[in-house]
C-alpha cells in the first residue's frame, strides 16, 4: 500500500517509515520539510495521488490554547479535504488517552476537535489514543519545574516508547478501519510523582521532585486516572528501564 505519514519527519512519524517500509509498503513521509505542509494546503494534492492510507501524526509547533486548536483544527480540515478527493481510503490519527475526559484541557481539546472532524468526514477511520511517551520524559519535567522543583501530581501515570507507539500505529494503518478508537500505553503503570523522581535520577537531574497534588498539567490540575487508559487498552512491551539503556 501506499501509505502517507504527516509528520513524517517527527519523532514517531519517522519511526512509522522506517517499519512500514520494512513490510513492504511505500512509505511516504510528508512534512513542510519534504514540500507538504497541511495548514496552507501545499502539495497536499500531489502526495495523495495513488494514497490508500494516510497517517496523521503531526503536532502544533505551539501548545498555547488557541493556537494548538487552530493547527489541528485547519491542519486536519485541509487533510481531510484533500483524501476525500484523492479517494484515500482510511485516515489514522494518533491521539491522547484521556482528551475525552478532560475537555478542560487546552491541548486535549484541541485533539477532540480534531477527532470529530475525522468521525464527521466521511472517511473510513481509525485513532489510536496514547499515553505519553518517554521520550518527552524532559519536557514534562521542564514544564512542571518552579524555581528549581519538579512539581509532580501522585496521579496514575502509565507512559509508552515510541517505538511502540509507532509499532502499534503501523499495525493500525495496515489494517482494517476501526471506525473508532483503540489506547496504547505502556506495560507499567504507576505514580506520576514517583516516575519521575525514578527518571530524574536516572538523568543525573539534580532538581528534586516535589510530591504535589495541585500541580498542574498542560495548565490543569489532574484527577487519578485522567492520563491512564481503560480496560481492553494494548500495552507496549518496553519498560522504561530497558528503554533508558538504548536511549
């Protein structure tokens, strides 16, 4: 199949690349850096010739609330627009776990409105909700720090590799559409504060992490399970201790 990764330069989208095409599948990755860009439209028509499925694994460069909902919201219009005339047959969008229950979040927000214009589009569809990936371990741990504290909420806190992130997306896209959603997570679950008290120290991070149940995420405080998948979800098969040894 000829399958188009948007955001295909990324962090997963890459890695979606590298294994679609190791089955056997043209694997097209499409990103302002390869001449495709989803806000303005360009070379959208061009890339979608002969596609069968389209993979959108994008990201707003800015997690400001406005301006996250304004790059899913025209990025996700414009795509759509664009499969529709091309015929493509199956869009699959990586999502977050949990967007459906905390709409008061900016980012998650954003995201639920980019899912109802792909269950509204017409177009045969699946979206893989995820937890949060290991990989952006640092930049949680950035975002929470207050004068030199990492404030951490003891909320349930299950992250995945994004290799398995994108294993599961590829199996997903090769497939046939769910017409729904499916979650990812990764096989442990435990507390956020205590993760990344573990994580930290396996940086050699000196900042301390401070246990605190009105710290804040994405500008909002956290409920037990707001980050954790349901029953039925797919777990990925790396731990983060064996992820850290090949990071």
């Amino acid at each position: 199949m000829k399958i188009v990764i948007i955001g295909g330069t990324g962090l997963i989208g890459s890695k979606l690349v590298a294994k679609l095409g190791e089955h056997g599948h043209e694997a097209v990755a499409a990103a302002p850096n390869t001449g495709v860009n989803t806000l303005t439209g360009e070379g959208l028509a061009e890339v979608m010739k002969g596609t069968d499925v389209v993979i959108d694994v994008s990201n707003s460069p800015s997690f400001e609330d406005a301006a996250v909902l304004e790059f899913f919201t025209t990025s996700t219009g414009n795509l759509l627009a664009a499969e529709k005339k091309a015929g493509v047959g199956h869009h699959v969008a990586l999502s977050v776990v949990g967007t459906g229950r905390r709409p008061d979040i900016g980012y998650f927000a954003a995201k639920i409105a980019q899912e109802e214009l792909i269950k509204e589009s017409g177009i045969p569809y699946s979206i893989v909700h995820a937890t949060q990936f290991f990989e952006f371990g640092p930049r949680i741990a950035d975002g929470a720090t207050t004068g030199g504290e990492v404030h951490i909420a003891p909320v349930a806190f299950q992250p995945i590799a994004g290799d398995d992130v994108a294993r599961n997306v590829g199996r997903t896209a090769a497939g046939t559409p769910l017409n729904g959603a499916i979650e990812i997570a990764g096989p442990k679950r435990c507390r956020m504060d205590e993760f990344f008290r573990g994580a930290l120290a396996a940086w050699g991070d000196p900042r301390q992490v401070v246990t605190d149940p009105h710290a804040h995420y994405f500008g909002a405080e956290l409920t037990e399970l707001d980050l954790v998948p349901g029953d039925g979800a797919v777990l990925g098969g790396t731990t983060y201790e064996d992820w850290l040894k090949t990071a």
